[in-house]
C-alpha cells in the first residue's frame, strides 16, 4: 500500500508540474510560438521519473518531486520566451 501512494503522490507532482509549465508557456508565447517539444519531453521525464518510483521502493517522493522539479525548471530554461528574456537583460 505504502508502494502504490508513493506512486500516486509522484504522479501527481509530475501532472502538477507539467500543467504548470504548459500554462506559463501558453501564457508567455501564446499558441503560435508554443513550446511543445519541450512538453513532450516533459512527459517523457515524467513517466521515467514515476516508473523508476514505482520498481524501486528505497526512492523517497520527496526526491522524486525534486529530480521533477529541478527537470522542469531546466527544460523551461530552454524555451524561446526564457532566452528571449536573458538576451534583453543581458544585451
């Protein structure tokens, strides 16, 4: 039982971070400019991050939502509204 929460509780960090950064995207580059391989990346991380979870019990969630939401903030570096917005602060 304790297993299969720890499972749950990854996967909604991971829905609630994706959700997250899908709006902040869609918000900031509206549908034109949408970042969408990024999401699937997202995705992809995600579902490694919850499997990996799941087959070994010694993962505490509280590292899974870290490792997620260190991962999200690094793919949302390397979208065009984020460099856009370094480039003008720099230069």
């Amino acid at each position: 039982m304790k297993k299969t929460l720890g499972t749950i509780v990854a996967a909604m960090v991971v829905v609630l971070f994706t959700g997250t950064f899908a709006m902040a995207e869609y918000a900031a580059a509206g549908v034109a400019n949408f970042p969408y391989f990024q999401l699937g990346c997202l995705i992809i991380g995600g579902t490694t991050v919850i499997n990996l979870k799941h087959k070994y019990e010694k993962i505490y969630t509280g590292e899974v939502a870290g490792v997620f939401a260190l991962y999200t903030v690094l793919i949302a570096l390397f979208t065009n509204p984020v460099i856009n917005t370094i480039k003008n602060l720099v230069g």
